[in-house]
C-alpha cells in the first residue's frame, strides 16, 4: 500500500471552474502535508503547506485537510490556462527531524481547458 | 537569496559506469534530500543528509551513495548505472533551525542512460 495515494488523472476543468485535487495517507504519523505543483520537464513547487484539520486559503488555493479520515484536498479557484500542471501531494512529520522524510504521492495531472 | 541549486542540469551515461550529482541547499537551510522521479511518478525518497551523516534512506539499493559537505552542499553518486536510474534526480532544502518540515526542490538533474 501506498503511503499517499492520489488518482493520476488526468482532471479536465473548464477555465474559470473549480479544480478540486485529493489525497488520501496511510500513515496516521503524518502531521504535515504539502500541495507541489510540478509543470512538464521542470521541478516540484510548493504552493500550499497545511498542518492543522480544517482549511487553509491562500489566494486562489485552499487546502483541506480531515485527520481522522486521512484525507487532504486542494481546492483551486477560478481555473486558469497557466494552473495546467501535475499536483503532487506529500506527507511528514509535524516537526523538523533530521531522519524524517516527506513522501509523496504519484500525482494528479490537472489539464485546464479554454 | 539563492534558491536551491543543482548541477548538472542534463546528463548522458551508459550502462555500467558511476555518475556524482551535486546540490547547494537554500541559503540558511542545512537539511539535504535526494529524490528520484521517473517520468509520471512522484519524487522517490532515496535518503537524507543532516551534520553530514546520512540520517534517512529510502528504499533505494548500495548502489546509490551520497555525501554532505561542512557548507551544506551535497553529492549523490550512483554506481553500475542501470537503465532504470533513468529519470529527474531533485535535490530539496530545508532548515533545522525553521522547526517545520517545509522543503524546497532545485531544478533538478536529467540523466539518462544508455
């Protein structure tokens, strides 16, 4: 089993609509998550960072995050053309330690049409 | 403030030969992950460097070996290239000091082997 889980897609939205991506954890340890988006060829970066149960809003972007269910979500708002990306969620620890690790999900490709 | 960087940005080698890639972490962090992600996966942990000792690997074989630096900087070398090691090697940063498990990802390297 996998220790974050998100569906690969792709996620056709129409522009202008709500993109709502979600993740799903294994390991109820994970007290961290993290929304990267990753464009074709280049390198994950961070958007969105949630730590406690509830929501997170940061402009167009909410994150979700239901410890009990172990369950994240990001909710983008009025989709643009240039939000077309892959959307890797990622879990850790709480806090900073230096032998712990963040894991990351497959992610889930996000295709915004005109 | 400098950004996470990487060197080289591309990388062409054959079967069986040794590879070092390199990393500068964020100014001000002194964490250094490797990861893995083959095309349309997500970042594979492949280990952690902190005080320059190896704190965290992931599930990746001997084959693949790193170092950290008294300034920070980090090596990944991977030995008996196989034509699997193909793929995007992100080097990500973070802080000890900072308390949260928030990192950031270089631009990466693209090896390829042959």
């Amino acid at each position: 089993q996998k220790e974050v889980e998100q569906n690969s897609g792709p996620l056709s939205v129409p522009e202008g609509a709500i993109a709502s991506l979600n993740c799903t954890y294994s390991d109820r340890g994970s007290q961290s998550f993290f929304w990267y988006r990753q464009y074709s060829g280049k390198s994950p970066e961070l958007i969105m960072s949630i730590y406690s149960n509830g929501d997170k809003e940061d402009g167009r972007f909410t994150a979700q995050l239901n410890k009990a269910s172990q369950y994240v979500s990001l909710l983008i708002r009025d989709s643009q053309p240039s939000d077309s990306a892959t959307y890797l969620c990622a879990g850790g620890p709480r806090f900073y330690s230096s032998a712990s690790k963040i894991i990351f999900g497959s992610g889930t490709r996000l295709s915004i049409r005109p | 403030d400098a950004g996470v960087t990487q060197s080289p940005t591309h990388l062409i080698k054959t079967r069986g030969q040794q590879v070092t890639l390199r990393c500068s972490p964020k100014s001000g962090h002194d964490t250094v992950s490797w990861y893995q992600q083959a095309l349309g996966q997500g970042p594979q942990f492949i280990f952690q460097y902190y005080e320059e000792e190896e704190r965290q690997r992931g599930n990746f074989p001997d084959r693949f070996s790193g170092h950290q630096f008294p300034n920070y900087s980090s090596e990944l070398n991977v030995n008996a290239l196989l034509l699997g090691d193909s793929a995007l090697y992100l080097c990500a940063s973070r802080s000890r000091q900072a308390m949260q498990e928030t990192q950031y990802f270089g631009p990466g390297t693209r090896l390829l082997v042959l």
